[in-house]
C-alpha cells in the first residue's frame, strides 16, 4: 500500500495515476471537506475537481491512519509546509519517503529529502521530480519523471512501483540535482511570465529559458549536483514546460506581475502555490553563500519583494555587460 500525503493537484494526481494501476492507495488531505467529498462523491472538490479519483484511492485526514501499513510515504505539500507535515508523521519501520515537492524549506534553505533525513534518519528516501503537470499525469497523457535515490536498489524499486504505460519514470542517483532543478526552475518561469507579459516576444523567452539553465546549473553544481542532471528531465525538461506551459503557476503568476499584479494579490485568488515565490529567496541566500552569480533570480525577487517594475527588471538584464558562454554553464561566472 502506498500513502500520500497531501491533497493538493499534484498529490491527488499520483492518487489517480497509482490507484488506475490496480495499486492500494490512501491520501491524506489536511481539510476534513476534501477528505468527505474524495469519500461520498469520488471527487476533490478543490484540486482536480472534475476528474473521477478511482475507488482504489481511501482518503483520511489522519496522518497516522495513512501511513498505517505502508511500505511507500508519498510527500506531497508545499515546501512551506514540509517540516511540519513530517512532524506529525510516523511512517512503519522500513518503508520507504518519497518527496514529490519542488522546493526548498524557506527558513533553513534545505532541500526536501535532507527535512526527511533529519526527521527519519533510518529511513530510505527519495526524490520525485520532473516535467509533471498534475493534469495531465491525472488524465494519464504520456510524462517523463525522475525517481532520484543514492540507492541504486531503492531507486529501482520504486520506480517499478511508481510507474506506469504513460508516466516512464528515470532513475538518477544525484538527489541534489534533481531537487535543485525542480525547486530553481520555479523562478525561472516567473521570469519567462514576465517577458511574455510584456510582450518581448518568444527570442527573448528563448534567452531567458537558456540563461536561466546556465543560472540553475551553477549553483545546483556549487552544491554538490551533477551538471549533466540539469540537463535532463529534472532540469531542462522541467524548466521548459513551467516557462512555457499554459498550466504553469509559476508563469501565469509572472505575466500577472506584468500586468502590474502584486504577488500577494495573486496569491490570494487561488488555493494554488507558485513555489517559485519562497524558493527565489533560498536561491539568493544559497548563492551568497556559493559565491555564484544568479542575476535572473535577483531581478525576480526585485519585482517580488522590492518594488521594482517588471520592465525595469528586463532592462537591467539587458543592461549587463556582455561576457563569454563557453566559461559560464556549470561554473561560478554569469
């Protein structure tokens, strides 16, 4: 049996996906309504809610009766919420914890899998990431993921249990990579969102797309991951679909700050969450502390957090003296 924790779109998506392949599944949701309605009516009334989840998926809000006799613990919450969440878990001795969220703990700047080492240090852990739009996972359209592990054989497993026809799933041993690329593609996207709310047309989002791998792959490199990592499904898949994709939270919220939305208000019209808001923050504290340049992610937070125009932020891009390609990608130079 397989639990998931969180009853958000991505975890209700896995929910579906699991439950459609004959597998055992409970969902934990944090509100009792969602829970009930999953129950009495097969639906998420928030998340997903005109999709059928199947009669294999048992919703709770429990956390303790989620996790009850499982060999496999889904996490799937907002980073914000992580390390609270595994404080009211206990998962059976042996099973497996798999992260499935893209982002970086806002207060101490750890990656996700490094929250759950710390809380279960005996534990097997995991990361799950790649191009993934809820959607389309739920309604079993063809996707490309990672199962990361730095155990070749917990890797294995769980990408035979995880799997499917439509969602092939990789293995990779480089957990930093793939969680850094998952968490730093976010920001990149709220760029992407704000040239194409400007209007500065698919080159520039091109450019964009391009620099902000090379930014991504500098500082996932300054932490221990592999370059060649950000250039796979985990990194460059990602980054492409949430800087160009129609669903994108991350995107849609950059064109919105375009429009000369705020991020708070933004915020306030949606149960969504655009990781790349609290993950900008970490990426520039990590960055000071790397010593790598990320200009693209300055910018970003400039416009979240300092006032600065959205079109101001392009042109200070724009702006920076003009440097060589061939001494930037993996290395500690913009």
């Amino acid at each position: 049996m397989i639990a998931i924790v969180g009853a958000g779109s991505w975890g209700t998506a896995l929910a579906i996906h699991l439950a459609r392949g004959g597998v055992a599944v409970r969902l934990c949701a944090r509100a009792a309504q969602v829970a009930e309605t999953i129950t009495t009516r097969r639906r998420n009334p928030w998340y997903l809610s005109d999709l059928e989840i199947p009669l294999g998926v048992e919703a709770t809000t429990e956390p303790a009766a989620a996790v009850a006799g499982a060999d496999v613990v889904v996490v799937a919450v907002p980073s914000e919420f992580f390390g609270a969440t595994l404080a009211r878990l206990t998962p059976p001795p042996r099973a497996a914890v798999v992260s499935a969220t893209k982002g970086f703990d806002p207060h101490r700047h750890l990656r996700m899998s490094e929250l759950v080492r710390e809380r279960f240090p005996d534990a097997p852990v995991a990361a799950l990431s790649g191009p993934t739009f809820a959607r389309e996972v739920a309604m079993a359209r063809p996707t490309a993921a990672v199962i990361a592990a730095t155990d070749d054989r917990l890797a294995t497993e769980l990408q035979a249990r995880l799997r499917s026809r439509e969602l092939r799933l990789y293995t990779n041993r480089d957990v930093v990579g793939v969680e850094a690329g998952g968490a730093l593609k976010n920001v990149m996207a709220i760029a992407t969102g704000i040239a194409d709310g400007l209007g500065l047309g698919e080159n520039a989002r091109a450019a964009l797309v391009t620099r902000g791998l090379a930014e991504m792959t500098r500082l996932a490199v300054a932490l221990g991951g592999e370059p060649s990592t950000l250039a796979g499904l985990a990194g460059l898949g990602d980054l492409v679909l949430t800087a160009t994709g129609t669903l994108s939270r991350n995107r849609a919220l950059g064109m919105a700050l375009a429009r000369g939305d705020s991020s708070a208000r933004v915020a306030a019209s949606t149960r969504m969450v655009a990781e790349g808001v609290p993950t900008v923050r970490t990426a520039l504290a990590l960055a000071a502390e790397q010593g790598v340049s990320m200009p693209i992610c300055e910018e970003v937070a400039a416009v979240l957090f300092g006032q600065k125009a959205p079109a101001e932020a392009l042109a200070s891009l724009l702006g920076r003296a003009a440097t060589r390609e061939d001494l930037t990608t993996g290395g500690r130079r913009a």
